[in-house]
C-alpha cells in the first residue's frame, strides 16, 4: 500500500516526461498586435514587461499580457527577459503597486493570449512559436537557454 502511491507517481512523471521536455525545448514567439513587430529588442521587452515603457513608438498604448505564473513558457520567458522567475517578481509588483503601476495581465492560455493580441492593438504577449497563427506577428524568438533573437526564419517547428 505505501510503495503505490511513490510508484505511481514516478509513473506518471514518466508518462508526462516527453510532453514537458518537448514544451521547455520548443522556442517562444513574443507576438503583437499587427504594426508593432519591428525593431523591437530585448531592452523594449524588459521595460514593457515591468511597465516602465507604456506607448509604442507611433504613440499607441502598450498592452502587455502575461501566461499564468505556474506556466512554464511564463518561467522561461521571466527568466529569459526580466532575470527572475515570477515568484521573485512578486516583490517587485508590490513595490510598484503601491506607485499606481500594475502588473501585465494574465490570460489563462496560450490560445487566450494569441485571441486577446490579435484583437486587441498594441498588444504583445508570448506563446510557443510553433502554435502562432496569421493573425498576429511574432517580433522576437526566445529559445529555451533563453537566447533572444528577431531570425525567425531559423525556427523549425515538427510536425
């Protein structure tokens, strides 16, 4: 009876194992709104992120959006572009809060997030580059050892 439970366990991790290896592995496309796509850098990503770079170039609002903090594509997007995961963050948006600035908002998927930026301008968010669709522009790739680049012709995406 005690040994079923860690046995089941390690059963289902190894289960599971393919599934997140492939996710952490596949790279992430940071999205926008269709316009807001070129010449955007790493630095833009870190002020927009921490909401110290509210309007875009042409003077439109930024509207950045996050995955929720227990999703792994939001750890290595964290860590690739604002140095932390969520959880050592959440000083910071303390911090802030009591200053008037929020943080982005969370969207419960990838799918919500792709919907909410293609309709919504001055939008940028991230998703797994392999699920992006016509609707939004991918500005910047973001591998899994955290490597930020605009060469998304280089990503391969499996079928």
């Amino acid at each position: 009876m005690r040994l079923t439970l860690p046995i089941s366990l390690v059963s289902l991790c190894l289960l599971l194992w393919p599934v997140i290896v492939r996710a952490v592995d596949e790279p992430l496309a940071v999205i926008v709104a269709p316009g807001h796509a070129k010449g955007l850098k790493r630095e833009d990503l870190t002020l927009i992120f921490k909401r110290k770079k509210l309007f875009w170039n042409d003077g439109s609002k930024v509207q950045p959006v996050n995955l929720p903090a227990s999703n792994m594509y939001r750890r290595v997007f964290s860590q690739a572009v604002l140095g932390a995961t969520p959880e050592e963050l959440e000083k910071y948006w303390n911090d802030v809060y009591f200053h008037g600035i929020s943080p982005p908002f969370v969207l419960s998927s990838e799918h919500a997030v792709m919907h909410f930026i293609a309709e919504t301008p001055g939008a940028i968010g991230y998703v797994p580059f392999c699920s992006i669709d016509a609707h939004v522009e991918v500005a910047l790739v973001i591998t899994a050892t955290g490597h930020i680049s605009d060469d998304t012709a280089s990503v391969i995406c499996p079928k």
